[in-house]
C-alpha cells in the first residue's frame, strides 16, 4: 500500500509540475537557462538619511525615491542596477521636505543627507556578512537657505560575478521623437494593465521576460526558484480579476543615457513611482502594490522591452 500511495503522490507532484511548466513561455525557460550561481555572491545596498526629498539613480535607474514627509532613513538592494563590474555612475536629486499635506516646503535650508552604499554577501551559515562601504557621500555645508533643488552625480567601483542584460546597448531615444514616443510607451503600458485586469497571466508576465531575468540573476536566484516566482506571479494575476489604479498625474521620463524610458507618477508622496498599481486591504489597512517597469528598446528593433522590474508595497496614504 506505501508502494501505491508513493506512486499516486508522484503522479499527482509530475502532473503539477507539467501544468506549471506549461505557463513557460519558452523564451522565458531560455533565459532562465543562463541564470548562473557563483561562490561568492556580493550584494550592494544603498542607504540614506535625510528629511529631505529625493529621488537616486544608479547607472539611470531610479532606485530611491523619498517623499514621505515622516520618513529619515531608507535603502534598497542596487545589484539590479549594476549591469555589470566596473565604474556605476550615481546621480543624487534633493528636493525640500516635503509636507503632510503632500506639498514641498519652500527650500531645501540647512538639513542633512547622508548616503552610503556598502557591499556584503550571504555566507555559507545563511547570514549577512558585515556590511563594507564602498562609497560616502554628505551634502556639503553649502548655502542651500533659497535653493529648492540640488543635484550632484559621482563614480563607484562595484565588483559582480554576473552580466546583465545590459540597457546601455539598446537604441538611444531621441527626444524631438517625444510626441510619438510618449504614445508608444502609453500604449505599452495600457497593454499591461489589459492583461492584469483580464486575468492574463502569461501575457502580462511573459511581457516582463528581460526585466525579471534581470532581477532572477542579480539575486543569485536559482532557476528554480526563479521558475516558481515566475509562475506565482501568473498564477496570482489569474486568479482573481483585478482592477488596477487608472494612469493619473504621471510623465514620460527618458533615463539614463537615452537609453531607456518610462512613466512615473509626479504626486506628492507617489513622485518617482511606477503607474501599475492596485489598492487592497491588510489587516484593515490600505495598502498599494507597484509593478515598477522601465523600458528599453534592442538594438535594431522598433518594440519596445521590459528591462527593469522591481515589485513593491507601501501603506497607500503615503
């Protein structure tokens, strides 16, 4: 009877894991073919206090944004900004605090930043290892008493075992094209948010393949785990009809070199984010999840790519 019940158990796991496998899209199981594990696996991490607003890209990628009026401290992971080993390029925006009525005070005046990327890597107990800091940068002790903005940008060394792939090799956007572009990208977008909303799982993620390989490896993910996000994600748009925020207070923005493009929201605590977004409740408080895109387009092609992707929550009153 054990013999059986071991056999029914295995068929009912293969069973399962053909119908996952059948929402793989086979460019996507080619990409994730790629994903390589190393001995050693750095992690960078940017970290900042400050009161005031701010919005810092890594190599074009906007990666920080604070406008929440309460919040001093904040950091992220940046590996998936970091296509590659050699000099990343920094470049910090400050604004103003920013009000709780969602509005800037009048100038930046006398207040603090501080930045710091620092650079460790999980070890083989399943622990951080101690931070190192690769990079500091303070605002200097200038007279920003009538500024309402300062910007400044600066090199790092970053070390990695992986390529990504690369953004600084697609086709430069051409600003005087921005009428047309601006309609491309709006389409692009409203695409996606058709397929969340019509419970089309593998369009919507399939749509994501370069942006998520991108993440998938700059996490050391293994394929596996990789695959198990990937169908998650499917499964968890087609489970339930959802609908997203409407595209509200948004612009264009071209990032880094030309290189890419994308649409981000320009209202108060919301400045800097991405435009797919849903509302829902958690223990009776409201939240907001981002599906956070950035575009590029492949040398010689004229369609434009996921490339960058990150998913985030925050409390939506924020």
């Amino acid at each position: 009877m054990k013999k059986i019940f071991k056999l029914i158990l295995l068929c009912v796991f293969l069973q399962s894991c053909a119908q996952n496998n059948q929402n793989v899209d086979q460019n996507m199981t080619k990409l994730l073919d790629n994903l390589k594990k190393y001995d050693f696996e750095p992690i960078y991490q940017i970290k900042v206090k400050s009161n005031l607003s701010y919005t810092i890209a890594i190599n074009g990628i906007p990666i920080l944004n604070k406008y929440e009026a309460d919040l001093f401290f904040s950091a992220n992971n940046i590996n998936n900004c970091i296509p590659k080993s050699g000099i990343q390029k920094i470049d910090i925006k400050l604004f103003p605090p920013m009000k709780e009525d969602g509005t800037f005070e009048d100038y930046i005046g006398n207040n603090s930043f501080e930045l710091n990327i620092e650079q460790t890597a999980w070890n083989h107990n399943g622990n951080l290892d101690k931070p190192k800091n690769i990079s500091n940068y303070q605002l200097p002790k200038i007279d920003l008493s009538n500024s309402k903005s300062y910007s400044y940008n600066y090199e790092f060394q970053a070390d990695v075992p992986y390529k990504l792939i690369d953004w600084n090799e697609g086709e430069k956007f051409d600003l005087k094209d921005s009428i047309n572009l601006k309609n491309k990208v709006i389409h692009f977008y409203e695409k996606l948010k058709f397929y969340f909303e019509n419970k089309e799982g593998e369009n919507y993620t399939n749509n994501l393949q370069k942006g998520l390989f991108n993440i998938y490896q700059a996490s050391y993910y293994t394929k596996k785990d990789a695959l198990d996000n990937y169908i998650k994600k499917i499964e968890f748009i087609n489970k339930e009809e959802i609908t997203l925020s409407s595209f509200d207070n948004y612009k264009v923005q071209i990032l880094g070199n030309n290189n890419l493009i994308s649409l981000k929201r320009i209202d108060g605590y919301n400045i800097g984010e991405g435009i797919l977004r849903r509302n829902y409740i958690k223990n009776n408080v409201e939240k907001v999840q981002i599906d956070d895109i950035i575009l590029y387009r492949p040398k010689g092609s004229k369609d434009f790519e996921v490339i960058w992707y990150m998913n985030y929550m925050k409390g939506a009153s924020m």
